[in-house]
C-alpha cells in the first residue's frame, strides 16, 4: 500500500498530471502521458469527477479521499489504499484492478464496477448497496460484514469469498452455484429462497470457519 511510504504530490502536480492524462486519453496515446500516480500519497484529497481511466494507481493512497463520480476505467489499483473512500454515486471503475487493495469501510453505493478485478482485496465492512458488480472478480476476497444489498451480481466470482455477516440480500443474478464456491456463508444475510438451498445443498458453509 502507499502509506507514509508514498510519494506527496501537489494539488497543482495533479492537475498538471490530469491535463496531460486528458490529452492521452483524447489522442489514444498520440500526445500527452498516461498519469503514473503509483505509489503517490493522495489521502483525503478530493478528486470528484475526475477520468484517470487506464492510469497507473498501483499502491497509492487514497484513504479518506473523496471520489465523488470519478471515472476509472480499466485503472490499475493493485495494492492501493482505499480505506475509507468514497466512490458513491456515477464513479466508473469498469475494467479496473484492484487485486489486494484494501477498501476497508469504503463506501461504493451505486458504483459502476463491472468486470473488475477484486482478488484477495479487503472489503471488510463496504458498502456496495446497488452497485454494479456483473462479471467481477471476488475470488479470495475478504467481505467480511459488507454491504451488498440490492447489487447487480451477474457472473460474479466468489470463489473462496470470505462473506461472514455479508447483507447480500435482495440482491440480483446470483446464484447457488455462486454461492457454492465461496469459503464460508457464516451469519451471511440472504433471501429465503437462496438461504433455503444452501441449507439443502451446502449446509457447511453456514457453519463458523
């Protein structure tokens, strides 16, 4: 993760970085430079709004920041601090990787987030409630107590998904076989329907870890 180990960068840096961004993200790579803001300290900044599609994030500290509507397509979050964040309302992050971040406590309601990739992050205690998570990739992820209440969870990935105490009611598109892949269920929050056929057929999984 960033942390005090990132690099500070200015708000008159970043909107420099972003201009050029804009540029290369107009030009399809003719002009301008894709931002490199790997490793940069950005904590509690506010970047609402802002395309940093296919930018480089990798490790960067974004704790506390505001993320309002931020657009980050197929962005590269690998590692990245996000505790805290939020992401709510008209933020994109189709495509995005986010492998092993740590979006302990982030707040990603209503988020466009189809397809991206969130092997092994940390969502403990998220808040997803109506977002868009068709095709992503939640193997091994920690959803301990998360939010995913009235989220779209169309070919989503949960295998090894760790959801104790996870709200995934009134959800859409999910499945038994979904849920079957998953490491525990324990005290995990489900419709009747669902909650009856993984007593029937995946009683184990109800079960503390």
């Amino acid at each position: 993760m960033g942390g005090k180990k990132g690099r500070k960068i200015s708000v008159d840096d970043l909107r420099n970085v972003h201009e050029e961004h804009k540029i290369w993200l107009s030009t399809i790579g003719a002009d301008g430079h894709c931002a490199d803001l790997s490793e940069t300290r950005m904590s509690c900044m506010k970047l609402s709004k802002v395309n940093l599609s296919r930018a480089n994030m990798c490790g960067v500290d974004l704790s506390s920041a505001n993320l309002w509507g931020i657009i980050l397509k197929e962005t590269n979050l690998r590692n990245a601090n996000l505790r805290g964040t939020f992401l709510l309302h008209g933020a994109v992050l189709t495509g995005a990787d986010m492998s092993e971040a740590d979006l302990t406590k982030a707040n990603l309601s209503k988020a466009e987030l189809g397809n991206v990739k969130l092997i092994k992050a940390n969502l403990c205690k998220a808040r997803l409630s109506g977002a868009n998570l068709s095709g992503a990739n939640l193997s091994e992820a920690d959803l301990n107590k998360t939010k995913l209440n009235k989220t779209n969870l169309s070919k989503v990935n949960l295998q090894n998904a760790c959801l104790t105490g996870a709200d995934m009611r009134s959800v859409d598109n999910l499945t038994i076989d979904q849920l079957s892949e998953a490491k525990t269920l324990y005290k995990t929050k489900l419709d009747a329907e669902l909650m009856e056929q993984v007593k029937e057929k995946h009683p184990h999984l109800l079960q503390k870890p």
